[in-house]
C-alpha cells in the first residue's frame, strides 16, 4: 500500500508539473502573439520604428520594391498586349473594307483613275491580310505574360508573404525583448529566466526570417534575370514578323507606285474656288452693313 501511495503520489505531481508547463506554455504563446500583433499594428499605422532594424533590411526592401515592380508591370503589360490585338484587328478590318471600296469603285470607273483605285485596293487588302499574322506573335507573347505571372510571380509573392510573416514575428519578439530588457534586475532570477527565454525566442525567430529573407533575394533576382530572358525571346520574334509584314507590304506599295508612274496627276480646284467665292461674299457683306 505503501509502494501504491507513493506511486500514486509521484503521478499526481508530475500532472502537475505538466499542467505548470502547459500553462507557461500558453501564457508564452499569448504573449508572443501579443508582441506580434503590437508589431503588426506599428506597420499598419506607419508609425516610426527602430532606424537601426530598419537599416538592416534595407537590401530586403529592395529586393520588395523590385519584385512589386515587376508584378505591377507584367500586369500592364498583359493588359497591353491584349488590347494592342483588338486594335491590330480593328485596323486591318477597317483597312480591308476600304481596300474593297476602292477595288468597288476602280471596276465602275473605266478611266486610268479607275485602273489606280483597283491597284491600290488590293494592296491595302492584301496588307489588311498580312497585318493579321502580327496577332499570332501576340497571342504567344501574351500567354507567357500569363505563364509567368501565374507561376513565376505568384510563386514568389507566396515567399514574400511567409518572409514578411517571419519579420512580423521576429520584430515583435525584439520588442519584448526591449520590454523585458528594460525592467530587468540581475539579482533576481526569475526575471533573468524571462529574460533568456524571451532572447531565445528572438534567436528562433531571426533564424527563420534570415533563411527566407534570403530565399526571398535569390527568387527576385532569378525572376528578374526569368523576365529579361522571356522579353528579350518574346520581343525577338514580334520584331521579325512585323520587319516581314513592313517588307512585304512597303515592296507592294512600291511596285504600285512605279506602275503610277507616268500618269497625270489630277488637280483639285474645289475647294480653292469654294474658299475664294467664301471671301467675295464676305467683303460684298461689310460693304452693304457700311453704308
């Protein structure tokens, strides 16, 4: 009986020890959370915060401004590149429907006049063809845009956002250090425990943000070094097919322009006589209000 008692008395102060641990545990767990919350709301509300932790994070700061950059101008160029098609396919309709009004017109006027709006409408329809294939350098140029923004992109900001969770915490915990620091008494040792406890958890958590904080500079700098390469590609290839679609329809133009040669070029007299009788109307009217 007595070996039971003992026994029995044994397991009922270790549960009570494990209930101290587990209650410190919280209480450490609420705290923490408090200083990070502290810290959260400094950020949010823009107040000043250490010059000297700030300072330290200047190269990370950086490397967010850069990455924001390219997210915001992947967007813009996406939304670019789309509504340049839409204007591409706007043009050649509106170039193709007057290529078919001059060819319309040209087989009604049996003059060289006639012969000239042909020549010319199928031109302008023919380079109304041509500027559609513009789209198809387009269309592949936008996907990977989309690619990119959608994998590269979102795969760092998802970093970004677990780094900036760590800095939170770790920023709060120097905090409470800073508190703790400031009401501290060597001679008392619980208030030292505090102390290393509290020291630990900023080691901890300036652990954990140093290893994404660097995560997060080699991903800016691989998804800079990524855009250059898609854009130098992309643009490479827009560039050849549009110097095809200018040769092919600068040499059309040219050769339409040599058949004209030789023609007598007509002469507009409307608008000339139409501005001169404008003027005699005028002069005859502020001489009858004269007298």
């Amino acid at each position: 009986m007595g070996w039971k008692s003992g026994h029995l008395g044994c397991g009922y102060s270790w549960d009570l020890q494990d209930r101290y641990a587990q209650d410190k545990s919280v209480v450490n767990k609420m705290q923490q959370k408090y200083w990070e919350t502290k810290q959260a709301f400094i950020k949010a509300t823009g107040k000043k915060e250490d010059e000297h932790v700030v300072a330290s994070d200047a190269d990370l700061d950086a490397k967010l401004e850069l990455f924001h950059s390219i997210q915001r101008t992947c967007l813009d160029l996406s939304k670019a590149i789309v509504l340049y098609q839409k204007r591409i396919c706007f043009l050649s309709q509106e170039e193709n429907e007057l290529g078919k009004f001059l060819r319309s017109q040209g087989f009604q006027d049996k003059t060289r006049a006639g012969k000239m709006m042909q020549a010319t409408g199928k031109a302008l329809c023919f380079s109304s063809q041509q500027r559609l294939a513009l789209r198809n350098p387009l269309c592949r140029f936008h996907q990977e845009v989309e690619t990119f923004r959608h994998r590269a992109i979102s795969d760092t900001w998802l970093t970004v956002n677990r780094m900036e969770q760590c800095r939170t915490e770790y920023r709060g915990a120097l905090l409470w250090m800073k508190d703790v620091s400031q009401e501290l008494d060597p001679d008392l040792y619980k208030q030292m425990e505090k102390f290393r406890k509290v020291q630990t958890q900023v080691r901890l958590a300036k652990k954990n943000f140093d290893k994404l904080k660097m995560d997060v500079c080699q991903k800016v700098d691989l998804l800079g070094a990524s855009r250059c390469n898609l854009l130098s590609h992309m643009l490479a290839t827009y560039q050849t097919t549009l110097l095809h679609f200018w040769e092919k329809t600068s040499h059309t133009m040219a050769a339409i322009h040599e058949s004209f040669k030789g023609y007598q070029p007509y002469e507009f007299t409307t608008m000339s006589l139409t501005y001169t009788l404008f003027h005699r109307s005028k002069a005859g009217i502020r001489a009858i209000s004269s007298l």
